[in-house]
C-alpha cells in the first residue's frame, strides 16, 4: 500500500497529464454510448410490449427506428454492389464432400470451403465481373495464426475477393 501512496504523490508530466484526461474522456464517452443503447433498447422494449411511453422514450425508439432503416439501406447498397459479380466453384458439394472425407479434412460445409485445422482451403473458385474474369480456378489457401496481405494491379480483384469474404457469399467453412 505504501508504493502505491508513492506513485501518487509523483506528479504528472503535462503530456502523462494530458493523455490520462483523454483516456477518461474516452472511458466517460463509451459509457454513456452503453448508457445510451441500454435507454434506446429498454423505451423500444417497453414500446414493443405496448407499454406506455413518455415523449423521451418516444424520441429513442424512433432513433432506433432510424438507426435500423439506415442499416437496412446500407445491406441493401452492399448487396447491389456484389449483385454484378459472379461466383461460382468447380465441382459438386457431393464430390467436395467426398473428396474432404477420404482426404480427412474437419469443418466442410457443402459449399466448397474446409478446414484442417484453422487452415482454410478453397480450391477451384471463379470469381467475375460483368465483362471481366477476376479469378479462374483460383486456390485460396489461408494458414491459421497467419497474416496475409493482397498484392497485384488496380482492378484484378483484390477488394471484390474481400468483400465476398465479409459479406458471407465466399464459401468459408462453417465457424471460420
């Protein structure tokens, strides 16, 4: 306890100072943004549930409102963007499942992606734009516990592959 007494007695430097109000400052703010979702998730709650709500509770259900519809727009915006492109994967989900069960391969989905391990393997995947082959019996082969970063020339494809992968449409193996 005493060491403790100590190191609060030492006074601060003006840059220590002023980094620890900026932490407290962003501490303080991510608990009232919590404060305010647990506000907006309780009124909505309580309006679902035919409850009777003041003019307050009214404003944040129709935030939530607004907060949902914009997302809505946003997925749908998403979608038309990846709407032009084409993915498909050599092979059948029957034959890929054959092909993972002799190879011993855990984690397939019927959709072309496995695992061995926290390795993801897709072989055989075509990826194209309108006018365009992107990919052509393209392998991705991701080692778990790497990093990876996508090299080559403007518009071959390097975005559309990832957004793809975090839209859900690129066959991934289930819990990857």
């Amino acid at each position: 306890e005493e060491a403790k007494e100590v190191a609060a007695l030492v006074p601060l430097s003006k840059k220590e100072a002023a980094r620890k109000e900026r932490m407290e400052k962003v501490l303080d703010l991510d608990a009232a943004a919590a404060d305010a979702d647990a506000a907006m998730a309780a009124a909505v709650a309580k309006s679902e549930a035919g409850g009777k709500i003041n003019s307050k509770e009214r404003k944040l259900v129709q935030r939530h409102q607004q907060k949902e519809e914009i997302t809505s727009q946003t997925k749908e915006l998403e979608d038309v963007g990846l709407s032009a492109f084409t993915l498909s994967l050599a092979g059948s989900s029957k034959a890929l499942r054959m092909a993972n069960a002799e190879a011993g391969v855990t984690g397939e989905d019927g959709s072309g992606g496995r695992t061995l391990g926290n390795d993801i393997i897709v072989d055989g995947f075509n990826l194209s734009a309108p006018k365009r082959e992107l990919f052509v019996d393209a392998k991705l082969r991701l080692l778990g516990g790497r990093r990876y970063g996508l090299l080559g020339p403007n518009g071959r494809g390097k975005s559309t592959l990832l957004k793809h992968i975090a839209a859900g449409r690129f066959p991934l193996p289930v819990g990857v």
